[in-house]
C-alpha cells in the first residue's frame, strides 16, 4: 500500500524559514516524479512543487520561485521542501503527492495526509 | 496556464439523487484529467483518471466521462458518504485544479 507521511509544519514568523518532510513507503520511490500540493484555510488545491525521479529537473509555481526548494534522497525514500522567506499567504496544509504513472511528472495523485503551516506574527 | 472552472460551486441533494458536476477547460487537455472526493480535515482521494477511469476501490456509483475542454463526474446515485467537496484537476500541461465543488445535503 502506498504511504506518504509528510512532518515538519508548524507555527512561523513571517520572512521565516520552515523544512517539510515526506517519507515514502509502498512503492519504488525512485521511480516517480514527486509533487508538493498546498490547500490554504477553506481554499482549493495549488500545486506547488514537483522533482524529477532523479532530482535533475525541479518546477515550481510562480510564488514559490526564488524561496521554496524541493529536493529528495531516494535512499531515505523521502521529499523535501525547503520554504524560506515566508509570507501570511503561504499559510496552507502541505501535501506530499505521488502521480499515478511513473512516467507522469503531474498526474492524478496519490496524497499524504498533510502538514499545517501557518505563517503569523 | 490551462484554467479549470467547476460548475455548480455548490450542489443541493438527497441521498439516491443522482447528481452531475461539470469541469470546463479553457483549453484542450485531452483526456488528462482526474476527479477527487475531499472531505473536511482529510486529504483529497482520487475517483478518476484519464477521464473516465475509476480508480481502485472506488464504487461504481461514480464515472467520469468527457474529453477535450469539457468534463463531467456522475454519481448515480447519492449515498451519505457522497457529501464532500469534489475537484477536477487537469494534467494536460503541469497541473491546475478547479475551485471545487462543494456537495450538500439537502
């Protein structure tokens, strides 16, 4: 069965930094591309992130460019994505996203159960 | 950037309705898009790929059909566990979601 356990959210200052988490289990991770997803406080889905299988092409949403970066260890079967310079509309559940097909970059997804991140003085 | 819009935003039912969600693209993403069930504080499942196929476990009480720029997810027949947000997403070209549909009872 295909689990993602995304850690690391948490309460942030703006302009601060915060480091998520996903373990994957289930599947061969290094064969996906991964994703990043986000779901602000009674808003829809926005896709944030996404990693090649072997970490050589990373894309990213236009907000997140310069501030957010995404990275993997497929040895540790784990994503990352390193937020900085944080700003009160980045406050949203992340979510850990695994595309059906392994040659999907983006896809119909398979989701983790998320991580808050709140970004308040 | 493809945009995708939902239609209704919110639906009115009763359990044994049978009810359909229309997603609209404002350009062609060929049969690249799935359909998710999310309910409040849980993430989003996926009902639908490819257009038209059901994911896995999913009850047949839900299809998808469409191609092109025009979508829709049918339930044929409303059970109380039915009511939730749906959202399509597309994946044509990188990924956007709709706005959702929210799923009420009536």
């Amino acid at each position: 069965e295909v689990q993602l356990v995304e850690s690391g959210g948490g309460l942030v200052q703006p302009g601060g930094s915060l480091r998520l988490s996903c373990a994957a289990s289930g599947f061969t991770f290094s064969n996906y591309w991964m994703n990043w997803v986000r779901q602000a406080p009674g808003k829809g889905l926005e896709w944030v992130a996404n990693i090649k299988q072997d970490g050589g092409e990373k894309y990213y949403m236009d907000s997140a460019k310069g501030r957010f970066i995404i990275s993997r260890d497929n040895s540790k079967n784990s994503l990352y994505l390193q937020l900085n310079s944080l700003r009160l509309e980045d406050t949203a559940v992340y979510y850990c996203a695994r595309p059906l097909s392994p040659t999907g970059a983006t896809g119909a997804y398979t989701w983790g159960q998320g991580t808050l991140v709140t970004v308040s003085s | 950037d493809i945009q995708m819009t939902q239609s209704p935003s919110t639906l009115s039912a009763s359990v044994g309705d049978r009810v359909t969600i229309t997603c609209r693209a404002s350009q062609s993403v060929n049969i690249w898009l799935a359909w998710y069930q999310q309910k409040p504080g849980k993430a989003p499942k996926l009902l639908i790929y490819k257009a038209s196929s059901l994911e896995s476990g999913v009850p047949s009480r839900f299809s998808g059909s469409g191609s092109g720029t025009e979508f829709t997810l049918t339930i044929s027949s409303l059970q109380p566990d039915d009511f939730a947000t749906y959202y399509c997403q597309q994946y044509s070209s990188y990924c956007s979601f709709g706005q959702g549909t929210k799923l009420e009872i009536k």
